[in-house]
C-alpha cells in the first residue's frame, strides 16, 4: 500500500499561493498539519478515495511547515 508501485497510483498536490517569504495563515498551517499526522492520514484511508502518504513522506513534508 505505501509502496506505491501499482502502475495506476496517482498523486494528489496541494498548492498553497502566499506571498513569498510570509507564513501560512494559522488555520491553513492548523489543517496541513492535521492532514500530515498519524490521525489524518487514518481519516485518508477511512474515507476511501485517496491513499494515505508513506509515514517518512508525512514526516518530511511536515517537517516544511516548521
């Protein structure tokens, strides 16, 4: 599943458009993160239509919104 070597497997990209050098507004860092922890990527796989990032990519792109 975390693999993602099945040949129809396809990435989902959020964009986020701020200024440069600005952070995030707090409910958007809030929701990013949320999204990026262990809960969250449970509630990806509970909903079914997305799969849920591998646990170091979570970690990594977490790690961004320091």
């Amino acid at each position: 599943m975390y693999r993602r070597t099945y040949p129809l497997s396809n990435a989902v990209y959020i964009y986020v458009n701020r200024p440069p050098r600005r952070p995030l507004p707090a409910r958007l860092r809030e929701f990013l993160a949320y999204i990026l922890s262990r809960q969250g990527q449970q509630d990806v796989v509970a909903d079914g239509m997305y799969l849920p990032l591998n646990p170091d990519a979570a970690r990594e792109q977490a790690e961004k919104l320091k």
